[in-house]
C-alpha cells in the first residue's frame, strides 16, 4: 500500500475540526491554534515539536507527535486513546 506524506511547517489554525491521516516529516514544529480539534492519525517524525496554543489534538498513533518536544498550553489539550 502506498504512503501518503506531507511536510508541514506552520500553524493549524481554525475553530473547527481537522485531521491528518498522512505522514507529516521535516524539521519543522507543527502549531495547533485557536479551539478547534486537531487528529494526528499518521506514522510522524516531523522533528521541531508540537505546539499544541489553543484547542485540542488527538495523537492516534504511537508516533503522532513527531520526534520533538511536546508543548501544551493551558487551557489546550493532548488525548491519547486507550488500545
């Protein structure tokens, strides 16, 4: 099955709802802004940290959060479901 990737560097930034389901790479952060709800599903190793500054994200995979540091600002915030 064929891989899907994308490099990001920049800031998701919305009040609704968004997911990711490809592979995010490169060295760059990924910022998550405003009160929507971001959902990273995809395998990651972006490397310059996620930055989560406002809403939510769903890590669901073990490696939704890239290689880098984790950041949350309060009141944002990070779920990691159950397996």
């Amino acid at each position: 099955m064929p891989t899907t990737s994308a490099v990001f560097r920049g800031t998701f930034s919305g009040t609704s709802n968004g997911t990711i389901s490809s592979t995010v790479t490169g060295a760059g952060a990924l910022n998550k802004a405003l009160s929507g709800a971001l959902t990273l599903s995809g395998d990651n190793d972006f490397a310059g940290g996620l930055n989560v500054l406002g809403g939510t994200v769903h890590l669901n995979h073990d490696h939704a959060a890239g290689t880098g540091p984790i950041t949350i600002t309060p009141p944002s915030a990070v779920t990691i479901p159950h397996s």
